[in-house]
C-alpha cells in the first residue's frame, strides 16, 4: 500500500528502506521495482500581474477576462480553456451553426479564426462580407451558443492561402509586411472593415470577442519590421475600435514582438508536411515533455529568424498558452502525411505537462477554399513555399469539410471535458521536472512523464507513445511525489505501462471534500446533481489495474459495491475495479454532498459526450456521432439508421412516440435507448447505393516531377500536364437518394491528384495518401447528377512522401492512375427531443 508522512514525521522514519526510498531524489530499481521520483516540495510562484497591457477586461455584465504571467482569469479565477480553429470562409454559412455546435459538443470553449484578407478584398476596393464571408453573422452564432472567439486579423495569415492572404494587387504594388506607408494605408482600410464586422461583439460591448491575434509566424526584424510593426498593428486595431481581453501573436520559429503589448501563444505538429524529406522523420519532440522552452520545433515558418526570438526571453513575464497544436495535417504535393487519432491525442499530456494552459487546435475544423478570379490556395507556382490542393483544405481534422465527426473526436473528448470540470485546478500548478528525463526526443527508452501541482495537490502526466516508433515497455513503475507536507508513492502494486499508453492521474484529488490520494485512472468530469449528489467520472487506461486510495478515516464512509475495499497501513484502497456502466463505488461523508464515482472503459470512455439535455447536464454513450441542440440530441451515423444510445442521469420525460424512440433494459446507472432512422424495410436497403460509373479516358505518360520553388522539392504539375489526367463519368439519378438526408460521394483512387467537377466547375480536389476522400452530396440531391472524376498518374518515380501503409505497389510500371472504388455512402440523422 502507498504511504504518505507529514513532514515532521520524516526524521523518525528514515532509518527505514521504504522511507528512503520515499524521499529519494533519483530513480533506482529495488527488487525489480523502478521508482520513478520527482521532488514538487518547492512553493509555487504567485502570478505576476500588470505587466501584459491588453485591452478592456469587462463585460457589461461585470464578467472579466484576464491574464497574468502564468494563466488566463476568468471572473478572477483560473481558466484553462480549449480552443479550436475553424474557417468561416472556408465553410458553407448554412452549416455553420450545426458545426459549431458540433464543436462544443466536442468540449471547445473558443473559437479561433483567420480573417484571410484575399478572401474579401480580393480585388482592389470590393470588399465582401456576405454568405460564406459573413463574419459578423458566423460571430454571432458563437455568441448565441456562448462560444468565446480569437480573430485572427493578419494582415499576413499563412493558413495555407496564396499569399499567405495578401492580395495580388498588394504584393505586386508595395511591400508587405512591415511599416510601408502604402502597405500600412491599405491594412487600415482592411481593419477598418474587420472592426465594422465586429462591432458589437467585443466582450466589452456584451460579445463574444475576447482575443485579436496580430499578424502570424513574423520573425522580420530588417529596418520597418520587427516589434514595430507589430505594435504598429496592435495600434492600428486599436484605433479602428478592436478593444480586447487579450492580443496574440504566434511565438515560435524565432518571432519577434514587443514585449508586454502582446502575449505569444504557441503549437506543435506531429510531423512536417511543409518538410523536403520523403522518408519518415526522427520522432518529433511533440511527443517529448519540455520543462525549460514553450517553442516545439519546427512550425513551418517561411521566413527565417536573424535571432533568438522574443518568446524565448520573455517566459517570465507571459503565460505558456497554445493556439496551434496540430488536431491534423494538411495535405502538401511533396510530403503527404496522415495522422492516427493517437498520434494527435497523445499529444496532450505531453503538452498539459509541460505547462500549456491555453489547449489551442489548428485545425479542428476543415474546409474549402472559395472560388475567386484567381486560385486561393498557397502553391510554388505563384511564389509559395508549399504546394496544396486549389480546394481541399481538409487538414486531415476532427471535423471534416461536411461536418464529419472523425474518429480523433473520440480521443479528445475526455481531455476536453477534463479541462472544462478541472482546468482551474490544474492552470495554477506549476510543471515539476523528473529526476530522470528522456536525452532527447529521440530517447525511446526512459519513461516520458512529468508532474504539476500547487501545495499537496496534483497531475502526473505520462506519455509511452510516439508517432511511427514503438516505445519501450515500461515494466513495473512506482512514482514517488515528494510534496510540502507529505511524499506519495504510487500505485500499491508497480504497473507495466505498455507502448501506445498515455494518460493523467491525480493526486491529492478533491472529491466534494473528500481527498482522493491517488487514482490510477484519469479524471474526466464532474456532474452536479444538487441534492442528489455529484458525479465524477474516470477513464481507465488498457492493460492497467485500476486503484483508488484513500486516508483510511474514509473507510466507514464508502460503499463498495463494484469494488474490493481494504485497509492497509492506515490507509483504504479500492481496487479489483472492472470499469464500466455501473457505479465503482460511492462516498457518503458527513457534512459533504454523496459522491458517486463511474469509472468507465477505455471503449466507452470514446463513445461518450458531456452536454445539456432537458436542461441539465448528462453523460451520452453512444457509438454513432452526437451533439447537442436547444432541444436535444443530434445523432448521425454513415450508412448504418440504426441508433441506440444510453444517457445519464435518466430523462424524467422520455421522447415522443412519434419519434419511435423505445426504452430499453437499463446499462448499469445508464438509461437506454435503441430507434431506427428508416420508416420502411424498404429505405433500410438504401444503405448501398451504387452509382454508375464509366470510363472517359485512360491516363497517358507523366513527364517527370520537376524539382524547384523556394523549397528546391518536388512541385506540383504545371495545369497543362492534367491533360494526361485519366476520366471517369459519374452518374447518381436522384431517385436512388431521395430517402436519404444527406449522403457522401466516397471516392477511392490511387495516383497523384485527383479532381471532381460538375460540368466545368471543380467541386473539390485531393492529393493521394491514403485517407478516405468524401464530397457530400446534400446540395446536389434534388437533381440527376453526372459528375467527372480526372486522376492525373503517380509517377513510380515521383519523390514525394507517402505513408508506409499506403504507398502504391506499382509492380512494375511506370506511372499508376487508378480508380478502385467509387460509392455513396448515406448519413442517417436522429433526432431526440425529450
């Protein structure tokens, strides 16, 4: 059993091997046990406030947002948010309501968008600011579903976009991106109009904006650039009315900003698509815990710092917040990269322990470029860095262009909701460094953890995943905290902790006023039933025993139903715990509010959502995808209309007959509930629609890839290659999707570049690498529909990067263009309304 010593007990017990042990300030193995140390005795800092000058704080409600050096305020209290990037612009406006819900669905707090300048000024004077372009309309359905935003002003944006956003007009006339007179009349004239867009939705006016982001990934520092321009922007938004909470700038690859007139925020990608390499990388250090920098790596900035950048000499005086750790990965000619839903979720206690308390995601949301009088994407053949898709800006994202929920969605989930129930705890504690660290990011070998607590309380955060490498298994681990008052050592019986694990656990862990010592399982909320008591809910991790350990006073307090309880050494521990649907055990101590404790399987724990229903919050377990309206539930799923889903705590009121909705046999505390989409047996069958499929030409020989542009790598064909492009017709009669609510064209294919179009409109684009390709047909399915498919052929010798799991075999031949499958899948929607 672990134990624990108030401080001035530790002089009595020292002759003692297992005290020893306990204080020790290094890793050692004793009997095959390694114990892995770390000492948080010191006291915390207290936040150092004044310094950063933002805008205004208060809303007209009295509620504030606000920053010190080490976290974001909210109303005076600590505030760990999450925060996800979404494009308005690059997004149907009649989805955007139904996304952003989806979004908070998700747990994401803020919304962060660019502001990408060619998309609305794209000729000289006409500005647009209408449907798809509508920023005042997109802000204030954030405003109506209580989402937060950070706009992303620019000038200069990146974001993939030709020109990095600037319009062609601008560059080819002056300038950029410094204090230009010319370049600065015209930035105005742009913030001018963003200000018009926001008026009335600051957070001082009552809306929503709460942050400005200024420029992006700037390390310019020749004469009329550097902090200058970016103060110089900061006063030019301030003029124009964009009073904020908090203003931004990107912190890594060497930024430059005056400091104390904006706070950096920074990011991490689990690869570089931006990269020349066409093999796989060294193991990123994403993955790798950071106790003395904020800056991870390399984020693709395409100019380069002359210095070290003021991020790196201003980490006294600003918070480590976050706005771009990658929730995918775009789609780039030369290096063509795909990530798994653990390479991006494993991600987050690497960051969370390295002190991150801003959770920022770049992209959580994909999309489509507009169409304009000139291609909108980043490409080498108008001077860009980066070759990408003229349409697809799909990112690989939780959220898909057409509003797929994406299987990433269920490993983030639970980390979002831990921050929504637990971030104040966790945004004041300070990261505490291990006695023993990995060398390197390439170190695969020694456990990757670390520790952030304030006074007697804490998180450990340990990561055993690294993208593409297998990590050692890490057998028989102890973690011994050494905290003010007390050192803990956990768990009672050493765990093996297997490649592919990640996770937090607690420590000193407030129930409701009850101190759970120590858990291994993560905390992932907290549900408030009034009277009737308060839920928290645990995940369990695969392959590691589940325990809880209490002060042993708490013995008469607990009822152990699905649990072994003992006591050992003054202390309880509960333990022989199978996760699942019913109560681990509950805690019923005098004077406090009955705590129930639900710890769930790693399965579940992937099909469960958090949100208001009938209006008090609940737990949704349900293996189709779900998010929640004014009224209900929304539930979808891809070529399957039947649902069943489980809820806790039970509705009082169950939804209507005619939404034929049956109860079922109760799953543990959970009510259940099973219906099916379709009316008829004969709409059941619509779930395999076939469309007709004919061959319009065959491929002809590619001329070699050419070698070039800034990055001196493969660059994308030139248009007039596409002409030995091979074609297909498409034919999908209406009357096979009339029964259907929405439906996706999933496109299968293998080659290079792949192009849809309706007669001579391009509707989307793809380059190959092996992830599913979907075009939703919603739009399209009142008509008879022929659409054309091109392909133009991979080269065998082509040099770009492909996954290792779908690189082409290309047995032989020269070049591949080929088309393996092409299907309607339909999407079947519920909803509940109780």
């Amino acid at each position: 059993m672990q134990k624990y010593f108030p401080h001035h007990q530790l002089a009595q017990v020292k002759q003692l091997t297992l005290a020893i042990l306990l204080t020790c300030s290094f890793s050692m193995q004793v009997s095959a046990v390694t114990l892995l140390t770390v000492d948080a005795s010191t006291p915390v800092r207290m936040p150092l406030t004044g310094y950063l000058r933002m805008g205004t704080a208060v809303a007209p409600d009295g509620q504030t947002i606000g920053i010190n050096n080490q976290y974001l305020t909210r109303n005076g209290q600590p505030w760990l948010p999450v925060m996800g990037e979404f494009h308005y612009s690059r997004s149907p406006a009649s989805h955007w309501e139904a996304e952003l819900r989806k979004m908070k669905s998700a747990g994401i707090d803020i919304v962060a968008s660019y502001v990408i300048w060619n998309h609305h000024e794209e000729l000289e004077g006409k500005f647009n600011w209408s449907g798809n372009r509508d920023l005042h309309r997109f802000i204030e359905l954030c405003t109506k579903l209580g989402l937060k935003v950070v706009v992303r002003v620019g000038p200069w944006a990146h974001a993939e976009a030709r020109f990095g956003g600037i319009p062609d007009w601008v560059v080819n006339a002056m300038p950029t991106r410094s204090n230009d007179p010319q370049y600065l009349h015209y930035v105005e004239r742009l913030y001018q109009q963003i200000g018009k867009q926001l008026k009335g939705q600051l957070w001082k006016q009552g809306g929503s904006v709460i942050g400005i982001q200024l420029e992006n990934e700037y390390n310019l520092n020749n004469p009329g650039e550097g902090s200058a321009h970016i103060l110089k922007l900061k006063q030019l938004a301030l003029q124009v009315g964009m009073d904020v909470p908090l203003y931004t700038v990107t912190g890594w690859d060497g930024t430059v900003y005056p400091s104390g007139e904006v706070t950096p925020v920074f990011g991490g990608y689990p690869d570089e698509p931006w990269g020349v390499s066409t093999v796989e990388l060294p193991p990123k250090e994403t993955y790798a815990f950071r106790f003395d920098s904020r800056v991870s790596g390399d984020l693709g900035a395409q100019t380069a710092a002359s210095a070290p950048g003021t991020a790196e000499t201003d980490m006294a005086f600003t918070p480590f917040l976050g706005a771009e750790y990658g929730a995918g990965l775009p789609a780039m000619y030369r290096r063509r990269t795909l990530v798994t839903p653990d390479d991006i979720a494993s991600m987050l206690p690497v960051q969370l322990g390295s002190g991150v308390n801003l959770l920022g995601y770049y992209m959580f949301h994909g999309g489509r470029n507009p169409v304009g009088k000139t291609t909108l994407e980043e490409s080498t053949l108008n001077g860009g860095y980066n070759d990408t898709p003229m349409i697809s800006y799909d990112f690989n994202a939780p959220l898909g262009p057409d509003g797929q929920q994406r299987p990433v969605l269920a490993r983030l989930r639970p980390y979002h909701y831990f921050l929504q129930d637990f971030g104040t705890r966790l945004a004041p504690m300070s990261v505490r460094k291990p006695e023993l660290t990995a060398t390197s990011a390439t170190d695969l070998t020694t456990p990757r953890f670390s520790v952030r607590s304030v006074g007697d309380s804490g998180f450990l955060f340990f990561n055993n995943y690294v993208r593409q490498y297998d990590m050692a298994v890490q057998n028989s681990l102890q973690f011994s905290v050494k905290l003010p008052h007390q050192a803990v050592v956990f768990p009672q019986s050493p765990v093996d902790i297997r490649n592919g694990s990640y996770f937090i656990w607690p420590i000193n862990f407030d129930l409701d006023g009850t101190s759970l010592t120590y858990a291994t399982a993560q905390p992932v909320a907290r549900l408030d039933h009034g009277k009737d008591g308060v839920l928290y809910v645990f995940a369990a991790e695969k392959d590691i025993p589940v325990e809880f350990a209490f002060d042993a006073h708490v013995a008469p307090y607990v009822s152990a139903a699905n649990s072994q309880a003992s006591i050992k050494d003054g202390h309880l521990l509960l333990d022989h715990i199978v996760p699942g649907t019913k109560a681990a055990f509950t805690l019923r101590a005098p004077g406090n509010k009955p705590v129930t404790v639900l710890v769930l399987s790693p399965d579940q724990i992937q099909h469960m959502s958090i949100g208001n229903v009938a209006g008090q919050r609940r737990i949704l377990l349900s293996e189709q995808d779900v998010y929640f309206t004014d009224d209900g539930l929304q539930l979808s799923a891809q070529g399957n209309p039947d649902f069943r889903f489980s809820i806790y705590p039970a509705l009082q009121r169950t939804p209507s007959a005619k939404q034929k909705i049956k109860v079922t046999a109760p799953d543990g505390i959970f009510q259940r509930f099973e219906s099916s989409a379709t009316s008829s047996p004969a709409q059941k069958k619509l779930t395999s629609i076939t469309p007709v499929v004919t061959v319009l030409r065959e491929a002809q020989p590619m001329p070699p890839v050419v070698i070039g542009g800034l990055a001196k790598a493969a660059m994308q064909p030139i248009p007039e290659n596409f002409r030995y492009a091979a074609g297909w017709k498409i034919d999908l009669p209406k009357e096979q999707l009339r029964d259907i609510d929405d439906a996706l064209l999933e496109i299968d294919f293998i080659g290079d570049i792949g192009r849809l179009f309706d007669g001579t409109q391009m509707l989307d684009d793809w380059y190959y690498n092996g992830q599913r390709w979907q075009y939703s047909l919603k739009s399209t399915a009142r008509r008879d529909l022929s659409l054309t498919l091109t392909v133009l052929p991979l080269r065998a010798d082509a040099p770009v990067y492909l996954p290792k799991e779908h690189r082409i075999n290309f047995q032989g031949a020269a070049q591949v263009a080929a088309l393996r499958q092409v299907r309607v899948v339909p999407v079947y929607y519920l909803h509940v309304k109780p």
